[in-house]
C-alpha cells in the first residue's frame, strides 16, 4: 500500500507572517494538531505542533498581561527542515519514519509542493487494517526453524484445512537463534483443529497454548 491511498488531502496549512493566534483557532475549529507552514508556491517551509502552540502561548494565571504573545508571526515558533514524504512512498517505509524520527505528522509533497498530510493516527488505523486486526479472526503464533521454506510450508496446513489466512508477521525468536516466529491471523475463531494438525507436523504452537490440544 502506498501513502498516498491514505493521505488526507485536504490540508489545512499557514503562512510564515500570520499569527499564533489565528494558529490557535484553525486548531480548535478543525480539531487537528499539525499545521505545515508554506510559502506562496506552497513549498513546506516549517510545520506547528499543539506542543508548539500551548509552550507559546500565555499562561493562564497571566494571560491578559501576555496577549501582545498572541501576535508574534507562527515562523517565531515553527519547527524547520521539516521531513516530509512522497506520495509514493510505501506504507512500511513510512512507518520506519515515524519510528526513527519520533513525529507525529508527515507532510507529503510531490514535486516540493505540498499535496497531503498522514499523522500517526492514520498510520495507526492502516496498520490494523494491514494487519486484519480489525476482523473477526484468531492469532496463532508458531516457532520454527530459521531456515528458507519455513513459511511456504506452515501456510500449506492452514490450506489444507480450509482456514483463510488474512495476515503474516515474521520476527526473530529472541531465545534463539537458530528459530524464528510465524504470528498468523487466520479467518476463524476456533482455531483448536488447526493448532493440533501443526503440532502433529512437529511444529511448536507458542500462542494459544490450549490445554489437551497435543500432537
């Protein structure tokens, strides 16, 4: 899946020389907590966070003394070289983004010219779709050998029983080496058959470990 199937499209932006408080009431009004700053080719030039508005604006117990703070230009606060995507991009490439730069939004322009946003929530809702967690479904989580082939062969068994299989992760057994996990989402909620007929194929079931269900 690329960015741009789930990109919002409609951006509300700013440009460098309006003020924090016209900053404040885009927020409010449209419920959002990212604005990208863009000069007059709409190139992103800067991006505001909530974070940035509440560290600027006045405190409470002297609010009245502090208004003139209000009227400062947004660029007095925005965050530059701002990372941003491509349209292109991947959903997983992105993710990778969000992790390693730790931010909240990603502005995604297409050639410099700002076309879409995707925040962390929008990653969050993608994920559990790509994931199938969204279903009716069952997770069964099987150890097996490092080695090629491993997932070709532990898919069969679910065709063989007629289970549909919505979703595939793989990670490292972090207790061994020589072993890595399959986390399989499968279209069933009675998965008791299907763990027996992988445990009589000599593989490990870690996730559930149903009681009486043996090789």
């Amino acid at each position: 899946m690329i960015i741009e199937e789930i990109m919002n499209r409609k951006v509300f932006t700013m440009k460098p020389h309006e003020t924090i408080e016209k900053a404040i009431e885009l927020m409010h009004k449209n419920r959002i907590r990212h604005i990208p700053i863009v000069d007059e080719n709409d190139h992103v030039i800067g991006i505001v966070t909530d974070r940035d508005i509440r560290d600027a604006s006045p405190s409470i117990f002297h609010y009245e003394e502090h208004l003139e703070d209000l009227q400062k230009p947004i660029a007095s606060i925005m965050t530059e070289n701002v990372i941003t995507g491509h349209p292109l991009d991947f959903v997983e490439e992105v993710c990778t983004m969000f992790y390693e730069h730790n931010i909240g939004c990603l502005p995604i322009t297409s050639e410099g010219k700002l076309v879409g946003i995707v925040t962390e929530t929008d990653m969050l809702h993608t994920l559990v779709k790509l994931m199938g967690a969204d279903q009716p479904s069952s997770l069964i989580e099987v150890r097996v050998d490092n080695k090629l082939g491993q997932l070709s062969e532990v898919s069969k068994i679910f065709s063989e029983n007629k289970i549909n299989i919505i979703s595939v992760l793989v990670y490292p057994d972090k207790n061994d080496n020589s072993s890595k996990i399959l986390l399989f989402r499968i279209q069933t909620m009675n998965p008791t058959k299907v763990i027996g007929k992988l445990k009589e194929r000599g593989y490990t079931v870690l996730w559930p470990n149903l009681p009486g269900v043996t090789s």
